[in-house]
C-alpha cells in the first residue's frame, strides 16, 4: 500500500529566493523580506515578475555577483579593485564609459580563464 500523504509545499527563506532572482535583498520590498518565498511562488516571480522585480533588475542596486557579470569580471576582481557595494545600472555604464586602468586589467584575467578552460 501506498500512502497518499499531502505534497509538503518547499519554501526558502528570502535570501535565498533573491539570491536566485539576481536581486539585492534589501532592495526588495518589505512584505518580500519578511516572509518566506514557496518554490511555486519563485517560479512565479521568475516567469511573471511584477514591477517591482522588473525594475529592480533593470536599474539596480545589484548584487555583486550580477555588477561583476555585467563589468565581465570576477567577483574577486571587483574585490582586488575596491568595489565593494551594490552598483546600480547607471554606475556600472558609467564605470565601463570611463574604462579605469582595473577594469581592463580585471577583464584581461577573466578572458585568460576562460581561455583556459
């Protein structure tokens, strides 16, 4: 006999739904932040973002992961170069219109890795 014991529902905390979002936790709303995210709810989010997602994925603040793959650098890259903090996307357009002397050598190691691999 099989027992038909209800689905549990799997729920992650908010931290872990914006990370897999690609947005900044503190960026999000407050009602975000405060529950917890169902993996129906995420995928719901990721198929149908309100507005709030939409733009914070277009203007930012972003996280470091997304401000490193936007620059083409490593997360440690940012770190050797003194960028520290949540970029939004007018600040990284303006870092890669004023081209500093890191961000060319940075993007150089990057494309050296991925030679590698």
């Amino acid at each position: 006999m099989t027992s038909s014991k209800p689905k549990t529902i799997q729920t992650m905390k908010p931290a872990t739904a914006a990370k897999k979002l690609g947005v900044l936790l503190s960026a999000t709303p407050a009602e975000f932040q405060e529950g917890v995210v169902s993996r129906d709810e995420l995928n719901a989010l990721q198929t149908k973002p309100p507005a709030w997602l939409t733009d914070l994925r277009r203007n930012g603040p972003h996280p470091r992961q997304v401000v490193a793959a936007r620059l083409g650098v490593s997360i440690s890259g940012l770190a050797r170069s003194g960028v520290t903090e949540p970029l939004t996307t007018a600040e990284i357009n303006a870092l890669k219109a004023e081209n500093p002397e890191w961000l060319g050598r940075e993007r150089a190691i990057q494309a050296e890795l991925r030679k590698q691999d």
